[in-house]
C-alpha cells in the first residue's frame, strides 16, 4: 500500500510538468525527467520500481529503495523509514526521534533559549524525561514504580508495585487505587468520594454533582 502511493506521487509529478520536461529513457536501467529550462532532473527511476527519486514544485524530495528505504526531505526536516513502520527517523534543526514500531521512542529536543530535553519510552515498561529541572523530570519502570508527569491526560500518575497502589492527579483531583481497580479514594480540589468496584460507588463535588 505504502509503495503504491509513492509510485502514484511520482506519476503525477511526471504527468503534471510533462509541458516543461523532457524525458531520459533507458528502461528499464533508468528513466529520468529533466526540466527544460534548468535542465535539473526532476524525477527519475533506476531498475525498473526499485529506486525512485523526485523533487516537488515545493522544494522537498522523495527517495525510495523497495521495500526497504524511504527518505523525505522538506527544508530542515529529514523524515527517513526502514522496513515501513518498523523504523522511523525524524530530524530538523532542533530536534530528533527514532521509534521503532512506536514501541521504543526517542526523542531530543534543543532549544535555543532553553535546556535541552531527553525522551526515552520502552513500551510498557519505561518511561523516561529529562530536562534538567526535578519539577518536570522523571524516570518510570512499569510495574515496578515510578510517577510520570504531565502526560496520558494526567496532571501526574504514580504507581508502586502496580496494581497494589497507583494515583492519578488532574486539576487537583487525586483518585487514589489501592488496589487497582476495585478500591479507588476521590480526594482533592473540593472531590470526594469512595469507590468499591463492581459493587458500590460515591462521588461528589458540592454544587456541581453528587
């Protein structure tokens, strides 16, 4: 499917500038087309399917090597993929990522006015932040312990020996399982609550709901 839709990018290239371009024919060994007027190529295909390169009226290029090889690049970011989805490569001026099959995920981000941040995530059991400042930090080992901070729609989650203890924090509300799921304690910025699952439940938030 992946492959299909780069062949149907580089056909349209070809048809769309056809007016304007002159085409290099040595098929199957390699075809190319070239600009007429600047007499750069702007497409061009080597062995058939195999290799494919373009340069789009935006600027950004496409290589392609199947099945194994994608690169994009559009101005300062260079998108590459290996095997497509297993391995995924992103870089620009200011960051990088690396995943693989978004199961490992790496991230490093450098700004200019600011530290740099470091993100490494092995799905499902580390999880990991580092910015320089404890208050936005974090390392996590799933089940083992660890609290995660600002992601997943949580202010927070901590967790100890999961599913024995783990607590979620948003907006001040703290949900408090010990353990998860069947005993969870509602606490914080006016919340209360107590909750023994499958059986019975209570929350309440005065002058809002109960």
């Amino acid at each position: 499917m992946f492959s299909r839709l780069i062949v149907w990018l580089l056909l349209a290239v070809a048809i769309a500038s056809s007016a304007r371009a002159a085409e290099r024919n040595a098929w199957p060994f390699w075809v190319a087309q070239e600009d007429e007027v600047t007499g750069q190529l702007t497409s061009e295909q080597i062995l058939g399917p195999l290799y494919a390169a373009q340069t789009n009226p935006d600027g950004s290029t496409q290589k392609v090597i199947r099945p194994l090889w994608l690169t994009t690049v559009q101005g300062e970011e260079r998108t590459s993929y290996l095997f497509y989805p297993f391995f995924t490569w992103r870089r620009d001026a200011q960051s990088s990522y690396f995943s693989f099959v978004q199961l490992i995920n790496r991230r490093h981000y450098s700004a200019a006015d600011g530290p740099a941040e470091h993100h490494l995530d092995i799905w499902p059991f580390y999880f990991s932040r580092e910015t320089g400042d404890p208050a936005t930090s974090y390392h996590a080992f799933f089940p083992v312990a660890g609290t995660i901070k600002n992601r997943f729609g949580k202010d927070r989650l901590t967790w100890y020996a999961f599913p024995l203890y783990f607590n979620t924090d948003r907006d001040g509300m703290e949900i408090t399982s010990a353990p998860w799921p069947f005993l969870r304690f509602i606490n914080g910025a006016g919340h209360h609550g107590f909750e023994f699952w499958p059986l019975f439940g209570s929350r309440e938030h005065p002058g809002d709901y109960h």
